[in-house]
C-alpha cells in the first residue's frame, strides 16, 4: 500500500472534523488532506484516495465511501470522481422511513453517524484494522445507548442497533448499556436543580500525563490567598443567582489541582465559603487526590464542611511508577491515609488507577488492582492513558515506553474483572483523544455510591455552573436541547486580576437564557 498522502473527498455533508479523527485512528494525521466538494489539490504520486459522499432521496438518505489505492492510475482525477473507475473499497449504507422510524430511530437520522460508519467500514477493509468502538469518535458514547433505553430496547437490541450503525464490537456495545441502565439511577433529579464545580488550580507537582490547569503550590504559594478572594466573589454572585432562581444544587464537586494541596489554614477557608454559599446539597465531593497533601487535620475539615464523598487516587500502586510520573508517595502512603479516612468516618471514597501509564505491564498493573481489593473502596475510576497535548508526557513522548495495545486491552478487562469482584457496577464513561487502545474511562461503583456530579457531566442533562481558574459553565436547556457554555481565564494571574469579567460573562450568559 502506498505511503504517501491520503486525499478525502466530502461531498453532502459537513464532517470534516469528525473524518479526519477518525482517519487520524488509521492513518498519519499529517499526510491527510481533506477537502469538501469536488475540489482537490494536485495529487503527489503515490497517494491514496477516499470518497465520502450523503445523498437525499425520498424517505430516506444513503452514504457511500471509496478507496483508491492510487491518485495517479490509469484514469485522470476527473474520471475517478465521476466513478468511472471501479473502487478497490466500497460501501454503502441506506436509511429509509423505517429505520427512523423503529425503535432507536433517532439514531437513524443522524447522519454523521451513518456516514462515518461507511467511511469505518472502508477503512477497517483498507487497513486490515477493527476498533474497539467503531466509527465513534465522541467523548459521550453512552448517549447513543440511552436513546436506545429510552426507546424500550433490551441489551441485546441495543447492541444490535449500535454494532449495525457504527460497527462498535459487541462486548463495548454491551458496556454502553450497562452504564445507561445505571447512569438512569442516578438521575431521579429535575429541572429545578443544578450542578457546582469549585476549581482549585494548585497542587503539590504536575504529574507526567497532567493537561489540568493546575500549578505547583511551592512556587505559586502566594497567590492562594488573593486566588481564594477572588474565588469568594465568583462564589458569592453564583449562590444570589441560585437563589433569585429558586434552584436546588443536586452535586458539588471541589476539583482541581488537588485541592487538598493548601495548607490547612486556606484548605479550612475555602471550605468554610463553601458552606457558606452552598450549604445544602445532595451529594458534596471533595478530590484529595494526591495522598502526599492529606492529614488527618484535612481529612477532619472535609467530615466537618458535610462532604459525602472523597477520591484518594493511587494511579498506580508500583513504586518505580509513582517516582517515573513524577508523584512524591508511596504505595503505603496510599494504604494508610486510606485507612485514615475510613477511621473518620468516610464511606465513599473513590480511588483513581490508570492503564498502560509508562514503564508498567500487565502484571504491574493486576498487582496494582490486587491491593485495591483488599482496600475495598466505595468507587474505582479506571483511566485509559491518553497522551494529552498540554502535558509534559506529549512534549517527550518518544522517551516513554508504553504498553502495546493488545495488552492496555487486558489491563482494562482485568480492571472491569476487579470491580465486580469488589461488588460494582459500570456507572458512568467517557472518551477522549488519544488514548492507548482507543479505548474509554470507566467509573465503577457500589450500588448506590456512584457520583452524580460525574453523571451529570456526561449526560449534560442539567446545568453546571463552575468557578475558579479555567473552570467552563454550561448551561442546558431541554427543551431546545442546546447548551450554552461560557469559560473563566485559565492563569491564576489572569483569574484574580480579572474576576469582574468573569462574574460579568456568567451574568450575561444568565440573562440571554432568561435567568
């Protein structure tokens, strides 16, 4: 197969985006051009041709996708796109009346997704290459399941329809389901209530895979307290605006950073604002993630603020693997603030473990799971590694060993393995860019212990309204199924010198929505 550049060809549909990531699975995203209509640069010998094409017809629509393995063959450019030239690859898919009108039919109509199935089902046959979820591409797979729940189906007509529509394997479809049948359980809430995420941007060392707003609280100690000032008016505008609306908070989530990366005495401030602006609410989560900036003192202040949820996050419990990701604790570390905090009184705590980090194998990875057994957290958030552009990790790639993606597969099926061994249940999921194995983040809970907050943010059913440095407000609005986004400056800098705009962009987002 050549391997030169790769020329898409779009014609009746506006997917550019959505194509090339999903070509960028299969090929060098650099050697891609894509260009929409019948227009097309000079092709370079050696290149390769796809064409992605939507035509209406009556009751119904068809999507059609080709490969040519060679710009430059026999037939000039014009006669390939006329389709004089018989493709090496094809495939077509027909949507009728019928399909959009069975049950899961609002997946029928929409006509990306089709058509990005026909472009997969191309490149699967080209480059000799499955997916693990198919032609999807999106962080909120779930979605797709839920429309399916909603509509009356079964799992296995669920994952009928979604194999057929985006060429997603079966175990993932499956997955799917489960997490829609448990992510409804969570959702007993209404129209009146809404969500709150605090960012605190400090924390004790960036970690390798970090792309968080976050900064290393022993140099940029001296802005934590103007930061928390400033937070305090954000605050103090968000809980008045509540209020004025009659609205109810259903999750609060303190995030960041690692918010326990303050020292006590601010840690017990920004707490003490928190109970001051918001104090009830349904469920309060607290990130104490690094276990190397927990004491007992903080563990206290988050028991006394009412928080119902903690996350003390491992990642991994190899030694060698903390130092490499550039963490400042150890695996007993671990273990014994966990312990504490079961000794104040804390029954749900999640923990945070993450697949194929560098350096480590299959076995390093079940060894890490096997200690998280004997833990027995209420939660189990498992991580696929993604190589995200602001982190240092994507900066020095190529001095990283990786897992291949056989394994990270099977790191991933052992933590689902663990979980049920611990007595959870698949709750929530979501996807991001370049992860290994092009696979997904999945937390797990006890029946019952799972966070709404993280529901909440995969299902965008509800409005969530979110201060602090780089934190984005959505606000949604179900009956024209449109969400409206507006975001605070990420820099702690910026933030503090700025915080009059950024109350200024919440309250004119809350006037045009009519609040």
């Amino acid at each position: 197969m050549p391997d030169g550049r790769l020329y898409v060809i779009i014609r009746g549909i506006d997917m550019a985006y959505d194509a090339k990531v999903l070509l960028g699975l299969f090929y060098d995203r650099n050697k891609i051009i894509i260009t929409e209509g019948n227009d097309l640069p000079a092709p370079e010998p050696g290149s390769m041709l796809i064409t992605l094409e939507k035509k209406e017809y009556g009751g119904g629509f068809t999507a059609e996708a080709a490969f040519y393995d060679d710009v430059n063959g026999p037939d000039d450019i014009l006669a390939i796109l006329d389709g004089s030239r018989k493709p090496s690859h094809n495939s077509l898919m027909r949507i009728t009346d019928y399909d959009m009108n069975r049950p899961g039919g609002t997946l029928m109509r929409r006509k990306k997704v089709t058509c990005g199935t026909v472009l997969y089902n191309v490149l699967k046959e080209v480059f000799n290459k499955e997916l693990p979820y198919g032609s999807l591409t999106g962080v909120r797979p779930v979605k797709m399941a839920t429309i399916c729940l909603e509509d009356g189906m079964d799992e296995e007509q669920t994952a009928d329809l979604l194999r057929q529509i985006t060429g997603i394997s079966r175990e993932k479809a499956s997955l799917l389901y489960e997490v829609a049948c448990q992510e409804k359980s969570y959702m007993d809430s209404d129209d009146s209530e809404v969500n709150i995420y605090i960012g605190i941007p400090f924390c004790a060392s960036r970690c390798l895979y970090c792309s968080f707003t976050s900064y290393p609280i022993d140099r940029l100690g001296s802005l934590v307290d103007p930061y928390l000032d400033a937070l305090e008016k954000e605050l103090e505008f968000g809980s008045h605006w509540i209020k004025d609306n009659n609205l109810k908070i259903n999750s609060l989530y303190i995030g960041g950073g690692t918010p326990t990366a303050l020292p006590e005495k601010q840690f017990a401030q920004l707490l003490s604002m928190v109970q001051k602006y918001f104090s009830q609410t349904r469920e309060f989560t607290v990130e104490a993630g690094r276990p190397d900036t927990i004491n007992r003192e903080k563990l206290h202040i988050i028991k006394e603020s009412g928080a119902t949820r903690i996350s003390i996050n491992p990642q991994s419990m190899n030694c060698e693997t903390l130092r490499l990701i550039g963490r400042d604790h150890t695996p007993g570390d671990i273990t014994h603030k966990f312990y504490m905090a079961r000794e104040l009184g804390f029954d749900n705590i999640n923990m945070d473990v993450i697949a194929g980090l560098p350096g480590e194998d299959l076995d390093m990875f079940l060894g890490t799971l096997r200690q998280i057994e004997e833990l027995k957290p209420d939660n189990l958030t498992v991580h696929t590694m993604a190589i995200k552009r602001a982190s240092i990790l994507h900066q020095s790639v190529n001095e990283y060993v990786s897992a291949p993606d056989e394994v990270i597969d099977q790191m991933i099926e052992a933590a689902r393995e663990s979980a049920r061994k611990m007595g959870m249940k698949p709750y929530y999921l979501y996807r991001q860019k370049n992860m290994l194995a092009n696979l997904e983040n999945t937390g797990y809970a006890v029946p019952g212990k799972g966070c709404r907050y993280n529901v909440e943010t995969m299902a965008e059913r509800q409005s969530i309204l979110a201060f602090g440095a780089g934190a984005i407000t959505k606000i949604v609005i179900p009956s024209e199924n449109r969400i409206e986004r507006t975001d605070n400056v990420k820099e702690v800098a910026l933030y503090i010198d700025r915080i009059d705009e950024m109350i200024m962009r919440k309250e004119k987002l809350f006037s045009e929505m009519g609040g």
